[in-house]
C-alpha cells in the first residue's frame, strides 16, 4: 500500500515513510491509494473472531510488508491493553466506552500503535528521537504514554499552565524517564508556535531528529478504524446495522469510522457531533469552508476551528457532496445542551458521561428522534474524571478518582516552567 498527498503535489510513498515524516512535504495529508475491502470471513464473523485477529486483519493492507508479522502482531497487542465494552443504555441508545486505556481517552489508541511503530522504524537511528508535542490536554498524555519507556525515544510536551485539568497534567507530569513536561507561560497557541518554531529551526534539525507525533500521522489515524469493528463484534447481528455518532474536533475519529464503513463495515449513517466550534456543519449547510479561531467550549479537546483531516473524509466520499451528505450528518451541540445531556444520561440512565461523549448522546438523541426505529452508538471518548469543572456545573458533583490515579497522586509533579520564549526552548532541547 502507498500513500499520496491530498494535495497530490508529492511523491506516493510507503507506510514507513508516511509514518515517519508525518506530513508530506506539500502540506497536504497522507491517504491510501486505494480502500481495501474486508472479506466476508471477516465480517460475518467478527464476533467469533478475537479482537487481537480482527485488528491484524483489519489493519494488515495498510501496513503491508513495512512491518513483520510477529513485530505487528506484538505492536497491536500492546495497542488492545485494554477493554473497549460496547454499553447498552436503554433500548436503542448504546456507549462506546474507549476510555479504559492508560490515559483515560479514546487516544491512547492511535498513540500507542503510532509509538510502537516508530519504535520499530527508528531502531537503527543513531541519534535519538525527540518527539516534540503540544497539548491543550488529552494528547500530551496519550502520546507521552504511548512513549513511555520506548527505547530510543525521548518525549517533550509543552501544555499551557493553568489551562489543563489536574488529571490530565497529573498524567503527563508524574512518567519522568524519557518523558518531560514544560510548562508554558502562555495559551495552547503559544505552545504550539514553540514547536512550529523548532520544526523550522536548521540548526537544531541537524542535531536533533525531531518528530511530532501529530494526530494528522497515519498511524494515529488508522488504527482507530479498530474499535468501530470491535463495537460492531459487540451488536446483535439479526438486528438493523447502527447509526454511530461521534463527538469531532479535528476528524480524526469520525474519519478513521468512515473508512471501516468503506472498506465494508456495516454501518448505516454517521453523525459528526460538533460543540459551538461549528465549521463543518455549517459547510454541510452552506456549502462555504470557514475556518476561524477555536472557540472555548465544556468539550475542549474538540475545540478546533479549521479540523484538519475533513479533506480525508471528502477525499473517501470522492468530493461528491450527495454521496457524503447520504451516509455523514453534522449537528451542532450548544454548551447548555452538553450539559444538559450530562443530567439526563446521569438521571434516566444512571450513566456518568464526559462532555464530550455528552455532545455525541445529543446529536444521536435528535437523530433517532426524527428517524424512529433506528438504533444507536455514541462514542464516549474521554473519563469524565479529565474534565471535572464540567461535571461540577452539570450535576454538582465531584467525579472520584479511579484507583490507578489515586495512586499516582502521591507522586511528584516533574515539570519545567518556561516562559513562551524559543531561546528558552532550544536550550532545552539542546540539554537532551
Ligand atoms: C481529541 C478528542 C476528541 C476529538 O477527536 P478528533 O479525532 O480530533 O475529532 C473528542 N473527545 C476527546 C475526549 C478527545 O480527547
């Protein structure tokens, strides 16, 4: 399998190569050449099979000969550490629980198998492999997790002081070995920008091999196609096929769902479950693309105002907007609604929701209102423990510590304050 640019102005390359430069050199965004489709053995039988058969077979095509079986079969392993349980809530409503991982998010998924396979591809480097990343929160931890203890690689995130939960920095700051947190004096932006910065500085490239770890990578994307297979293990095969909604910020999730559904997964419709932060609904409103600032939301990791891997999504749907409009819906989910979906998935079904996962209940609520007899998966993407404030103002209540954080609580916080200044960072980095 090769890969080209959506913006077909670089060479097609393999999935090693993909992997490792991340981006290709035109700015656009690695896709598959072609979409394999799955064999019937496969799909008719996924509830028979194990999650482990399920995920090589689902993801072998991609990866083809760029990774040996036993490699592969290992990396997957490590990737599926966790249950991934398919929860009935009522007769037509069902959660997707992908918060069971080390990081409590439905990214720990694509960064562990990123993290292995780049493991495998840099074995041989000499130098060491830096992975530079910048967090508003969820994917500093997912990626410094993922890393964790991986020979050969050392990780550096930049998070915003005061502008991530107590869990999620307790997550990326109590690792230490070849994870280190910075803490900015600034704005996610601000974080950013450092890194962008790095990534264009010559003298450092030359010492450093820097990689970003960017959820726009295919290997973050492509192994999130798993779980919509295994949520599909866990249905009721003599029933209708489910409408899936999924809670969107960049599209990575919801677009690695629409390629199983390509590639033959039985799915009936999808849903991109949006916050105020509304560019693709009003795309499918307006036909207009108008990316603008993020806006800050309860649901803040889907909080992006230009959502990057929306042109894979057109690019599946071959940029026909009735093909995309038949099988992808947008909805918008105001800040009151969140809220309010936290309350009625907590008093109708005793069910604690993060506010993201409460967004995707909203929208398939409204859906399977005006399309009676259908039955539906939300994705709950996150603990609701990561995003305590927003409990707080939905239920009053606090969200209690499950017991492997309550044991990391007692450890020390190992952060670096900064101030958002590059000279200070590339000291930093040249200190490793
Ligand atoms: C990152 C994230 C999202 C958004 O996922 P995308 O792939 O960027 O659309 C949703 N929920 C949670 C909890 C996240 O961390």
């Amino acid at each position: 399998m090769n890969y080209y640019s959506t913006n077909r102005n670089s060479d097609p390359v393999d999935f090693r190569t993909a992997t490792v430069q991340g981006q290709p050199s035109d700015r656009g965004l690695y896709f598959p050449e072609y979409i394999p489709q799955q064999d019937e053995s496969l799909l008719r039988n996924l509830h028979k099979l194990t999650e482990l058969e399920i995920a090589f077979r689902v993801l072998k095509p991609y990866v083809g000969d760029s990774i040996p079986d036993s490699v592969f079969t290992r990396i997957l392993t490590e990737t599926l550490s966790f249950p991934i349980p398919l929860r009935s809530l009522g007769k037509s409503v069902y959660s997707l629980e992908l918060f069971h991982g080390p990081t409590l998010a439905f990214k720990d998924v694509g960064a562990r198998f990123m993290s292995r396979c780049l493991g495998y591809f840099l074995q041989n480097e000499k130098r060491k492999v830096t992975i530079l990343v910048a967090t508003s929160g969820d994917t500093g931890g997912a990626v410094a997790d993922g890393f964790y203890k991986v020979p050969g690689t050392e990780v550096i995130i930049l998070y915003p002081k005061g502008k991530v939960s107590p869990v999620q920095e307790m997550q990326m700051t109590t690792l230490g070995q070849n994870v280190k947190a910075l803490e900015v004096e600034g704005n996610f932006d601000d974080c950013q920008q450092l890194v962008k910065q790095a990534f264009a500085d010559p003298e450092l490239r030359e010492t450093h091999l820097l990689s970003s770890a960017n959820s726009i990578n295919v290997a973050r994307w492509l192994p999130q196609q798993i779980y919509y297979f295994l949520a599909l293990k866990q249905w009721d095969p003599s029933t209708d096929p489910p409408v899936v909604s999924v809670p969107s910020g960049n599209f990575g999730n919801i677009c690695a769902g629409i390629l199983a559904m390509q590639s033959g997964l039985p799915i009936r419709h999808f849903i991109a479950a949006c916050n105020s932060n509304d560019i693709v609904p009003e795309y499918f409103e307006t036909g207009e693309w108008k990316p603008r600032p993020g806006i800050a939301t309860w649901s803040n990791a889907m909080d992006v105002g230009n959502p990057s891997n929306f042109v894979r999504i057109l690019e599946i749907m071959g940029h026909q907007d009735h093909v995309l409009k038949q099988f992808v819906s947008a909805d918008r989910v105001s800040e009151e609604e969140t809220l309010n979906a936290i309350r009625v998935l907590k008093q109708e079904h005793q069910y604690l929701a993060d506010p993201h996962g409460a967004v995707a209940y909203c929208s398939l609520r409204r859906y399977l209102d005006k399309h009676p007899g259908q039955k539906g998966i939300f994705l709950e993407t996150a603990h609701p423990v990561k995003f305590p404030d927003a409990i707080r103002a939905a239920l009053g209540e606090d969200v209690p510590l499950p017991p492997e954080l309550a044991q990391r609580k007692g450890l020390p916080k190992q952060s670096t304050r900064m101030e958002a200044d590059y000279e200070t960072l590339k000291k930093i980095l040249r200190q490793h």
